[in-house]
C-alpha cells in the first residue's frame, strides 16, 4: 500500500511541473496559445543554451517553463495574456531578471506567435548558488539583473520547425518579444 501511495505522489508531482513542451497529441486548453522562436545563450562569448531552462512569469520551478536544446528552438503552450522572462538557468549559472524587463504579449487564444530570434548575452552575470553539491535553480536570493537582449525579426528557422511538426497549413502571426529599459 505505502509503495501505491509513494507512486502516486510521484505522479502528482511529476504532473505539477510544467515544461510546456508542445507535441502533436496535445490539445490547447480555450485560454491557451503557442509561442515559438529561437534562442540563444550567450555568457562572456560561450554559447551555453544547450540545457538551458527559461522560466515565465514565476519565481517558482517547474512553473511555465521551457528546456532549451543546443539549436535553441522554442515551441511552447502558454495561456493567452502578457508574459515575461523572469529567471534563466544554464549549467554555468543562472541569472534573474527583473520583472518586466522582457515581455511577450500573446492577446488571442488558438493562435500561434513568433516571438523572434532572440539572443541573450548575460555579459557574466551568471550566478551559480550552491547548496552543499545541488545548485539552486530558485532565484530567490539572487539579485535582479539585466542581461543583454537582442531581439530579431528571423522566423526561417523557428517557423520551419514548427511547420514541419505540426503541418505547413498552420498560421503564425508576429508578438516579437520587447526589452524594456
């Protein structure tokens, strides 16, 4: 019986942490929309997306969050609304950024947005905090701030994945991310 018990609060736990990972069998809740586009890593001129996790809008893990593989191509479900990046992690550290400072607007549920080509240079301010050999990915402790961000009208890449998974019929308008200053 304990060994049931264990099993299910593993699945429940394993059901609490979202990646928003999109494949074809999922199916978009009435509130929910897909992002796609392409992101790279950069820390004092070393590409480092490969493993790397963006976090939305939380400080929490596991809450709207998205592994990056090497060639940094994003596509991902999120509800509709106005999002930001708040927290990137990378095997070399991680750095928190302020709320705000980049920002997705996805105003339609059902569609698809190209949110661009973005490219995030943390000039070495990747943090790694250790707790004995884990490192913490919960930014809370680690200060705010502003990674460089550029961000580019370049859909081939992005589009080309996209349409390939999911079907050259599908639609894809522009939300291209924005920086504030």
């Amino acid at each position: 019986m304990k060994k049931y018990i264990l099993l299910l609060c593993f699945a429940a736990l394993l059901a609490s942490c979202s990646t928003g990972r999109l494949s074809k069998s999922d199916a978009l809740s009435e509130s929910e929309t897909i992002i796609l586009g392409e992101i790279k890593i950069l820390n004092e001129g070393k590409d480092v997306t490969k493993n790397a996790k963006i976090y939305f809008d939380e400080n929490e893990k596991g809450v709207l969050s998205y592994k990056l593989s090497e060639d940094g191509l994003l596509v991902m479900k999120l509800p509709k609304g106005n999002h930001f990046v708040k927290y990137i992690y990378t095997p070399y550290g991680s750095i928190n950024l302020p709320i705000g400072y980049a920002n997705i607007a996805v105003p339609e549920a059902g569609k698809s947005y190209y949110i661009g080509t973005i490219v995030i240079d943390a000039q070495g301010k990747l943090r790694k905090k250790s707790r004995g050999i884990i490192y913490d990915t919960y930014p809370k402790g680690l200060k705010e701030e502003k990674a460089g961000i550029t961000v580019t009208d370049a859909p081939d890449a992005a589009t080309k994945a996209y349409h390939d998974e999911f079907g050259a019929d599908k639609k894809i308008e522009k939300a291209l991310m924005t920086v504030t200053e």
